[in-house]
C-alpha cells in the first residue's frame, strides 16, 4: 500500500472530521478508521495539531522553516569563527 503524505491544512480537517463523528455518536476507533489513518497516526497528529486552525498550522510550518533557517546561519557563523580563532593562534 503507497503511503501519502498529508498536508497539514488536510491533517487539521481530518481531525476536525473525527470530531464531528465522536459528537454525532461513533465510537473513535470507528471514527479515525473513517478518515482513512491509523490510530498510531491519529494520536501523532492530536499531539502535534490538536487544537490548531488552519492559518496557525500555516504560520506554525512557516515558524518552523524560519528557524531551521536561523539555526544553519548560527552553526555558519560559528563554524566561521572558529576558523578565523585557529587562524589567528597560528599568526601570533
């Protein structure tokens, strides 16, 4: 079976879904088999999602991008300056 890959506007509305099943009366193993993942899935995406409307998931992954960015700028100029202090230890 291919596996996909869900987009997180897509993961909120799953969740969202299980929510009106359970409100209208299905049990949740029903529910989260209804969506099409498995129950391992569904409480991965509770922990990470759960509670999160579709602009914050958006500004979440674009928070999320920005500090990946920021963190391979710091271990650059850290890797920088540590060249430039054994460069110096040499000169002197």
């Amino acid at each position: 079976m291919a596996r996909k890959r869900h987009s997180a506007e897509e993961i909120v509305a799953k969740l969202r879904q299980v929510e009106v099943l359970c409100g209208q009366g299905k049990v949740l193993a029903d529910a989260i088999r209804a969506i099409g993942v498995t129950e391992v899935t569904y409480y991965r995406w509770r922990n990470e999602y759960g509670g999160l409307k579709g602009d914050q998931v958006k500004r979440l992954k674009e928070l999320e991008a920005e500090n990946a960015r920021l963190r391979r700028a710091v271990s650059d100029l850290t890797l920088d300056k540590q060249i430039l202090r054994e460069a110096a230890k040499g000169n002197f």
